[in-house]
C-alpha cells in the first residue's frame, strides 16, 4: 500500500539519472526482486518499461557481452537475470518485446535477453522469449544461445534448453569464425548433446571420421559413440585415408577390437599409414596415448 499511496500523492518513479551512473530506478528495483505487482502499477501510471532503448544516446546498443547487459540495468535484463518469471510474462504482455521489432538494434538488443535466459537456466522464461520471436540463433560477441548449453556435463535442465532451441529453429552446427555448438560439445565430450544432433542431421563418414580422429585420446566413450554411425566394413576399404585416419583412433583410443580388424583386413594399413597429428610412426602415437 505504501507504494500506491506515493504514487496517489505524485511521489517520483521515472528515472532521473543517466546510464553512467548505473544507479537502478524505483521500477527497476522492483523488477528485480520480483514485485510483479509494483512493476503493474508504475506500467498502469505510465512508466514506460523501454526508455533506455529509445534514447539515442543509447543507438550503440546492444553490447556484445551479457554482463554489460546486466549492468545497462532496466526492469526487462534484471527479470530476466533473476529468473522472474511473472514479471517478464508482465512486460511482454504490455508490449515489450513488439516495441523492439524496429529498428534492429533494438530487435537485437531483445534477443541478447535470449542468450542471457539461457546461460542463467530459466526455462520458463526461455519458452517466453521464443514464443515472443527472439532469435535463437542471435549472435553475442562470439556466442549464440546454444553455446551456453553445448559444454559437458549435460543435465536433464541443459537438454530441455537444447530442446527448445532446436525446435525453434537454432543451428546447433553453424559456426562463423568460431567453433559450432556441435564442435563445443565434441571438444567437452558432451554425450547427450551430441547424440540428440545426430538424431536431427546426417553426417557424411569422412565428416564423422574427422570428429573420432580429433577426440579419440580424450573422450573415448563419446569415440565409440561415434564409430557405431559408420559402416566399418565399407570404410575399411574405401581409401587409404580412411584407414589411417581409423587406425589413428584405433591407436589413440585404445580400441583392440578396431586395430585387430583393421590389421586382418589389410597388411599394408600400416605401411600406407600416415599421421595429421604429426607423429613420425603409429608406434610413438601408441606410446603417447599409453594404450598397451
């Protein structure tokens, strides 16, 4: 009631400071700690819940890193940063995310919220934003929304995430000038994450052999995970290449049952053999990954 009767007796609630100062206005506040029911009432006076974004001064928005979002600070970053659910529903309801379809950095700078919802774990707002039209695959810095998912270890919270965001159209393998998602998740040894892209995409062989050759030494369960997607026995015949690069994973991951047959089917596998890891012989690629 006090809140109400400040606002009845014409007490202040815009804000009066300017973005340097990072200080946090009274709606803000309450978006912030979830008083959903304050924020109704500054909306319900008037308060327009995206000034920040409509001024000119601010026309260099977005920002490229998510904490700099949390510090721009306005009612819409801090509900999302804390997880209110209520009061994100609340604001997309009074028009927040159509006030900013145009122009496209102010698209942009809705969309980031997506990468911040994602990297703090709040499915629920998560599911708002994209029903909302936020970009799953908007770009922040180096970054789009799956990469914040893609690293192991995966949990049943991370996989929904992964869920939502392929179903919404994100690109778990696009990449531009950093690694993909999909390559994050190999790197880490992110079993679930990788097995749920396979079951989306296909794959060439010599594109599957490249991901076994890279991660054998260290995620050897993952490796294995992947050799039951090719068809060894045309892969083992198709070229010289694809037989040193199965020999290398044989070697680097410890697989006998792989070597044996690799060994049995051609005798010159070993004299054909050569190393992209730079290894002068398969005998030091042996020793180094301390498969006996």
């Amino acid at each position: 009631m006090c809140v109400r009767k400040l606002l009845e007796a014409g007490a202040s609630f815009e804000d009066t400071s300017s973005w340097s100062t990072q200080r946090e206005d009274p709606m803000t506040i309450a978006a912030k700690n979830g008083h959903v029911d304050i924020v109704r009432m500054f909306l319900d006076h008037g308060r327009d819940p995206t000034p920040a974004i409509n001024e000119p001064a601010h026309s260099w928005f977005p920002t490229s890193n998510l904490d700099d979002l949390v510090v721009f600070g306005n009612p819409w970053s801090v509900a999302v940063l804390e997880g209110h659910t209520s009061v994100v529903s609340l604001l997309i309801e009074r028009g927040f995310i159509k006030r900013c379809m145009e122009p496209r950095k102010k698209r942009e700078w809705c969309d980031l919220s997506l990468c911040l919802a994602v990297r703090q774990r709040h499915i629920p707002i998560i599911n708002l934003l994209l029903a909302g039209g936020c970009d799953p695959n908007i770009t922040c810095g180096s970054k789009v929304p799956l990469h914040y998912v893609a690293p192991a270890p995966a949990t049943s919270t991370t996989m929904e995430i992964v869920r939502l965001l392929v179903d919404a159209g994100a690109d778990p393998t696009f990449s531009s000038w950093v690694q993909s998602p999909f390559d994050l998740a190999l790197e880490t040894g992110n079993e679930p994450f990788v097995d749920y892209v396979f079951k989306h995409y296909v794959f060439d062989t010599e594109v599957i052999l490249d991901m076994v050759d890279t991660i054998a030494r260290q995620h050897k369960r993952l490796a294995s995970f992947l050799l039951k997607k090719i068809d060894l026995d045309y892969t083992i015949n198709f070229g010289t290449g694809a037989r040193s690069k199965l020999l290398c994973v044989a070697v680097a991951g410890g697989f006998e049952d792989l070597l044996e047959r690799l060994l049995a089917t051609r005798t010159s596998v070993l004299r054909d053999w050569n190393c992209d890891c730079g290894y002068r012989d398969i005998m030091a690629l042996a020793v180094v990954s301390g498969n006996i």
